[in-house]
C-alpha cells in the first residue's frame, strides 16, 4: 500500500513585505561588511578632510575681515564661486581618496562572492542578475555621494547659513544641479569601474591593487602619450584627466586642457559599456562540472 | 501525478566538455536521489532547476513554470549547495538573517525563521559564533538551515550529507525524511551509495552527463536483464544443490563461496530460479540457511550501467 503523505506545510501568518527592492539585502550586507574593516573606518573617515578643508575655507570667505592678518593677500584664493565648488569635486586629493575608499570598502564587492561561491546562493533565491548589480552598485553609490553630493550641498547651505542670504543661490541657481550632476557621474563611473575589477579576480586585496593601479598608470601613461606625442588628447588615456574635464564642463568652468568634453564623457561612457558588457558575461553562477 | 520538475532534452555544456546531454526527466514528490560518480552531471543539473545557468538546449520547468530568468519562482525553492558558500566573516545568525532578507518577510519574521532553522540543525547554541570557527560539519548544517529556512515546498539538496560524521549523517536523514513525510519534494545528489539508499529507493542514475536509468531500484534491475542477477544461497549442501542445477539453461554460471556452504548463481531470470530453488531444496532436502541477493544493491546496479 502506498504511503499516505501528509501535506504538511506550514501556513504562514506573518507579514510579508511587498519586495520593491529586491537588491536591498545586498546594499545593506555590503555596507555593513566594509564598516567591518578598522582600516577602512580610519580611510572612510579621512575622506571626509576635503569637505572639512573646504567647509573652513566657506567660513572664513565670509570672515575675510577676521583672518586677515592670515590670509596675507590670498583671499582671492578663498572667493566663492562655482570655480570654488569646482575645485572641490574636481581635485586630484577628492577623486584620490573616493578611489582609496572604494579600493578598501568595494573592491571585494564581486571578488569576496566568487570567492566563497555566493552567487549560487543569490540566484538560487528571488534576485535576479540585474537585482545583484544594482544592489553592488548602490553600495558604491553610497560611498560615492556621502563623499561628493552630501558635502556639496551641505557646502552650498552653510554658504548660504553664513552668508545670511539667498544671494548666492540666486547668483548660480544652478549649481546644486552641477553638484547632483557630477556627483552621479562619479558614481556611475566608479559603479562600473569598480564592479568591472572587482569581477576580474577573487582575491580582493589584488582587486585594490588593480583599482589603484589602473587609475594611476592611466595618468601615468597620459604623462608619457603626451611627452611623445605632444597633443594634449592624450588625455583621454588618463581616468582622473577625464573626470577632472568632465567635473569642469559640468560646473561651467574652463576646461583643463584644449580637448572638448565631449571626447571625456565619450571615453568614460566606453569604459561603463565595457564594464557593463563583461559584468554581464562574469556574473553567473560558479560553473562546476561534478 | 503532474511532475514537479520536469526537464526535457535538456544539455549543457562549457566549451567542448558536455555537461548534461539531452536529459529528459521528471520528478515527483517525496525523495528523489540523483546518484552519479563525479563528474557525472549532477551539480549541472541542480544549477539548471535552480536557474542559475541557462540550457544550452532543452527547457527545465518546476510546477510548470519555466526556470530560467524567473526568480520570484524561488520564493518555494531551497537550495543547498555542494561547497562551501560563506563569508567566514559573518556569524551563522547573520548568515541565515542575510539571506531571509530576499524573501521580503518582515524583522521579526525573519528572527523567527533564523531560530526555527538553526533549531532544526541544532545550531542554536553556536548561532553567534563566526562561521570561520565551524566545523565541517557544522557548515554542511547551516547550508541546510538556510535551504530550508524559508520553508520551501522544494528542496534541492547537492551532497548535503558529505563531510558528515554517522550521527550527523543519521540526523540530517532523519530532517530529510522529514521533510518528505511532510509531503515536499526533495532532490538529493550523492556520488556515495549507501547515503542514497538510506534516503530513497527512487533514484536517479546520471553519468557523463545522460540519465543511465530512473525508477525505484527493483525498476531499476529489471533494465539490466542483459546482466545476470548474482543469488547467494547458503546451504548444508552447496554441491547437490548445484548439481541439480547443472542442466538448467536460465543459469549462466554457479561457484562456490570461500565458505564451502555458498553457491552463488548467476542467472539471467530470477524469478524463474526462485521457483525452481523452492522445488530443488524440498526434493533433496537440504536445509537452506541464507538466500541473498549480493548485487542487488545500488553499487551494483551502478557498476552494471557504467559497464564497470
């Protein structure tokens, strides 16, 4: 006689709640997981020095007549201007320490899951691929804009804080939008290049290698191009030139070099589409022939 | 019965190396074991039914729902892989939480299911602790704690009782054999025999990426008919016993087991020598202590269809 089975599943009473971010679980543990490292709390926490650097400088541009003994002539360095906010997002320190931040706090994103196998456990549950790279991405978008849009506008509010005015504001009515514009640039830049050399390896301390290593041979290799071949489109070689030309273009200031930005979002929009198109190859479950 | 999983003309391969070869298959409820040697296809498989590689050819539905490209089919699906797949970083609790999150359930409901599982495997005491301290053991029990947190209706199990120890073994067959009582589907894989036979009787053969045979394994010997069936018989008197066999054209072949008491018969029909032996051990009256069948056991079938 066959055996009778009893249907025995559970009827389950709680709450579920509507999955409208399915990547969520993937932002959040990879957050947290960076805020796990003590040397990344300690570089996290640096980053934070140019705002502070520029936030000071906010201050005392108002105070002009305070530190005057200090600033000895100087003070046109301090004036405030879009070329201010400029030169905040575009600086070679900035951009340097969002790379140090993300080397340390992103780089085993993709690299730490193929290295213990998770991605079979992600896809063997409600995530799709897309679902897992947008969770990835937003945990860099995360670091991304508390480093460059949070301090941007906070930078904008104190200004206006200690100006006592809507003067400024009024005066370039767009720059927030520069702000929140180049900031989204940084992180769909970085997103891309980040998640691409993060998938390229395991072993996520070669990972920061790599992430150090190709944004500063890129320059490197700009320096040499451009000593050989002496035009100054060889800066399209160079992942900080582009993003300083771009940043510039964005904050209607003077471009760095004679090259038109275009041929700088150009480049950058190639090496997302590249990135892109490898993610989508690399990311899959671990094949294993058993 | 409309089949749970069903596959057809389904392969796979990486480059040149095949990896599943125009599997056609379907599977019910209660336990099913895919047995295969490494190699064999098996995990190939459970990637597929679990969506997370694309057939090459061939489609795999689950409750007639295609599996590819489908995650919200995986709300009912739980999946325990072969290997280890954890952060060493993360303590077990966070692991089982982390991965209840992608099922939309509410805090408290996932603090719940966390402890209802790891309760299961009896991991509760060690639930704080870092993963990278767990035994192997231990691992084997939290991948299983989190295949069946979010009380899935199917579960898929790849080698889940490998690196066991016995009673660790005997547990975890125990919360299988649970699970099916409890009328789910489970698909188990082993390349290890007897953890097969302990779970099911309804297998699966796989090798070099084809299904050799299916069924249960008295089905499963009937497809073997070119082979003999190996009958032990253990007797007073082995040698009048093969005398009276001697002229019988169903055997293939008699010895005589180290013992001295053994014949061993090797026949193509079973059923025809069972009915003759009865006849033969009353007509000379010899006292028959023990008739086994040796090979009728999974490693033999296995070895037959391998053509070992």
């Amino acid at each position: 006689m066959a055996t009778v089975r009893e249907k025995g599943y559970s009827h389950w009473d709680g709450h579920l709640i509507e999955r409208r971010f399915p990547w969520w679980p993937i932002t959040r543990t990879g957050i947290q997981l960076a805020f796990r490292k003590k040397r990344f709390k300690i570089i996290f926490a640096g980053a934070f020095i140019p705002s502070v650097v520029f936030l000071v400088g906010l201050y005392i541009s108002e105070r002009l007549e305070d530190f005057k003994t200090f600033l000895q002539g100087s003070d046109r360095l301090i004036n405030i201007s879009p070329k201010y906010f400029a030169t905040y997002f575009t600086n070679d320190s900035l951009l340097f320490l969002i790379v140090l931040v993300l080397a340390f706090g992103a780089g085993g994103l993709i690299a730490d899951d193929l290295k213990h196998s998770s991605l079979q456990l992600y896809f063997s549950r409600p995530l799709s691929k897309k679902d897992y790279l947008i969770g990835k991405m937003s945990v860099i978008a995360f670091f991304v804009l508390i480093l460059t849009a949070l301090p941007g506008i906070v930078l904008i509010i104190f200004k206006l804080i200690f100006a006592g005015s809507f003067k400024f504001f009024l005066q370039y009515p767009w720059l927030p939008l520069s702000v929140l514009g180049f900031s989204a640039l940084l992180t769909v830049f970085f997103g891309f290049y980040v998640l691409l050399l993060s998938s390229v390896s395991k072993n996520a301390r070669y990972v920061l290698i790599l992430i150090f290593g190709v944004y500063i041979f890129s320059n490197v290799l700009y320096g040499i191009l451009q000593g050989i071949f002496r035009t100054p489109y060889m800066l399209l070689f160079s992942v900080p030139a582009n993003l300083q030309q771009a940043g510039a273009f964005l904050f209607g200031q003077t471009l760095p070099r004679a090259v038109p930005a275009v041929w700088s979002f150009a480049v950058l929009a190639a090496i997302c589409a590249l990135s892109a198109v490898v993610l989508d190859r690399k990311i899959r479950s671990v094949e294993v022939i058993k | 019965m409309t089949a749970v999983i069903a596959a057809a003309s389904l392969s796979k391969w990486y480059g040149n190396v095949l990896g599943l070869n125009d599997v056609t298959l379907e599977i019910e409820d209660g336990i099913t074991g895919l047995l295969g040697p490494n190699g064999a296809g098996k995990s190939t498989f459970m990637k597929l039914i679990t969506g997370q590689m694309k057939p090459n050819i061939g489609t795999v539905t689950v409750r007639g729902r295609k599996v590819w490209n489908n995650p919200e089919l995986f709300q009912g699906i739980g999946f325990c892989p072969e290997q280890d797949v954890f952060y060493e970083d993360v303590t077990g609790w966070e692991f089982l939480t982390g991965l209840l999150r992608f099922y939309g359930y509410a805090g408290t409901e996932i603090r719940d299911r966390a402890a209802r599982a790891l309760d299961i495997v009896g991991l509760t005491a060690d639930k704080d602790r870092l993963i990278r301290g767990y035994s192997r053991g231990m691992r084997q029990r939290i991948k299983f704690a989190q295949a069946v947190a979010h009380d899935p209706s199917i579960l898929i199990l790849d080698e889940p009782l490998s690196g066991l120890d016995p009673l660790g073994k005997r547990k975890l067959i125990r919360l299988i054999k649970g699970f099916r009582d409890q009328g789910r589907t489970v698909l188990v894989s082993s390349h290890v025999l007897p953890e097969i036979e302990a779970l099911t009787s309804r297998i699966v053969l796989i090798h070099q990426g084809k299904i050799l045979a299916q069924g249960d394994i008295p089905y499963v010997r009937e497809l073997i008919e070119a082979h003999p069936h190996q009958i032990s018989v253990r007797s007073s008197d082995p040698r009048a016993l093969a005398a009276r066999f001697v002229g019988d054209p169903s055997i293939q072949k008699m010895t005589f087991g180290p013992d001295g008491r053994t014949l061993v018969v090797e026949t193509h029909k079973r059923d025809e020598f069972f009915g003759r032996l009865t006849g033969v051990v009353l007509e000379a009256g010899i006292e028959v202590d023990e008739i086994s069948s040796p090979d009728d056991n999974l490693q033999s079938v296995f070895e037959y269809l391998v053509g070992k």
